[in-house]
C-alpha cells in the first residue's frame, strides 16, 4: 500500500521553522450546498486561504467525498480532513489529520477507532499527519467532549496544557491541534497558545469561537501556525478575506 508524498505537513513544519502563520477555514459537509461549496472556493482563491478543513460531527461519508471533490473542482487549496469518526476518511482529500484525544482519558479516541480505521486509511494513500488532539474549556459543553466522555483542560491552566502537549510530542505526534471546540464562547487564550508553542518543536493549530480579524490576529501572534475557523464564516463569507490577511500578516514568532 503506497502512502502519497505529503505535501501539507512540510508546509506546516516550514511555517514553523520560519515562525510565520497560516489560516484554515473548517467547512462541515453536512451544513454546505453545493452552490455554497462553489462560493465558498471563490472566496478562499481571492482571499489566499492556506488550507481547507472538512470535518463535522455527524458527517456521512457520501456528503463528504462529494464536498471535496467539488472544492477541488474550483480551487487548489490543499484540503485536510479533520474527522469526527472514522467514517469520515475520504480519499479525496490532500492530508488526513490523524486525532487522537490526548487531553482526554477516553482509550477508544487514543486508540481504539485507530485501530478500526486503520485499514481504510492504509487503502486511502492519505498523507497522514499524526495529531496530538486538546479540547480546552470554551464555555459551552463541546460535542467531542460529550461523546468521549473526557473533560476538557481548564482555560486558566496553561501548564496543564502544555504538559499534555510535551505528551503528545513525547510520544511522536507531528502536530498539536488545540480546539476550543466549534462555536465554543471563548477562544483559547493568547497566554494559553503563547505557553505551548514557545515551548514545543511541531506546529500548532489552534481554533474553536474565534468570531474575528483581530482574534485571528492574536493568535497568531501567540504563536499558533495555523488557526481555524468555521461557525463564524458560515454566517458571513466576507470575514475569509481579512481573516486570511490578519494571520499573514501577523509577526513572525521564533
Ligand atoms: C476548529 O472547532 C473549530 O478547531 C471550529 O470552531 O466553528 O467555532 O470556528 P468554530
């Protein structure tokens, strides 16, 4: 089974060896028209959108296959998976962000459905990027941490955080996904993103109730290399523009 050259997690780790910052827009399979799909693509080409997330928590793999392969008719974004379930691996993707939920104590999301996905994503020939997965406290019970059974870390312990990030790279995953959680009240906080990534070696993706520029802006400023958004565009497309500027232009952080 031939596994396809990555070309996304060398973007990643180049953005962090130059300290410079990247934006992703989550789209959810399962709340996107097809009209809206094309829209969407158009929005991202103008606005220079560095990666495209799809993932959702109820997705059906039909949904899915059939978003991406649409995206891909309009733009060359790269597209990562960020998958709910294991249900949800399309080999219409570029890169697949392989979770597992290290700030959880759940055996099946640090393990078990690896095991039972295993053989479709071998089949897939994904790039494959191992992802140490942290829910942080929003404000708001998250979807993740109600199926899984796992409280989220606190958002005033960034020590916790960033033991659980240590963990994560201890353990040889290649990058650190922190997530409020989609629609979440409060983002994670700048002193929370600045504590994990100044003091770990892979990229950091952050994401999860950031509503504007600014945030965007801020984060990236803290460090994250990529920071996600989702909830706040699917309400109105013309935050991708400054958005995706905000993070390029935000300050090189080494
Ligand atoms: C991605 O879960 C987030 O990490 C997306 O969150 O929908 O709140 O932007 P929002």
């Amino acid at each position: 089974m031939i596994m396809r050259p990555g070309t996304v997690y060398p973007q990643l780790k180049q953005l962090k060896a130059e300290g410079r910052h990247a934006f992703a827009v989550l789209i959810d399979p399962d709340s996107i028209s097809p009209e809206g799909v094309k829209r969407l693509a158009e929005k991202c080409n103008d606005a220079a959108v560095d990666f495209i997330f799809v993932g959702g928590s109820i997705m059906v793999t039909a949904h899915v296959d059939q978003c991406i392969s649409q995206f891909k008719q309009e733009s060359d974004i790269p597209v990562v998976l960020f998958p709910g379930s294991p249900s949800q691996v399309s080999p219409c993707a570029d890169a697949l962000l392989y979770l597992s939920l290290i700030s959880g104590r759940n055996p099946d999301l640090l393990i078990g459905q690896h095991v039972v996905s295993a053989p479709s994503i071998k089949a897939s020939g994904l790039e494959v990027i191992s992802t140490g997965y942290m829910v942080i406290d929003g404000g708001v019970p998250t979807t993740v941490s109600y199926m899984s059974h796992s409280a989220p870390i606190p958002a005033n312990k960034p020590d916790v955080a960033l033991c659980t990030a240590w963990a994560g790279e201890l353990q040889g995953k290649h990058v650190i996904y922190m997530d409020a959680g989609s629609g979440a009240q409060y983002p994670i906080s700048s002193e929370m993103i600045r504590r994990v990534s100044g003091n770990i070696d892979i990229p950091l993706i952050v994401g999860g109730g950031i509503r504007t520029p600014e945030k965007v802006y801020e984060n990236c400023q803290a460090g994250a290399q990529v920071v996600v958004v989702g909830n706040a565009i699917e309400k109105d497309l013309s935050l991708i523009r400054e958005m995706s500027l905000a993070a390029k232009e935000a300050p090189i952080t080494l």
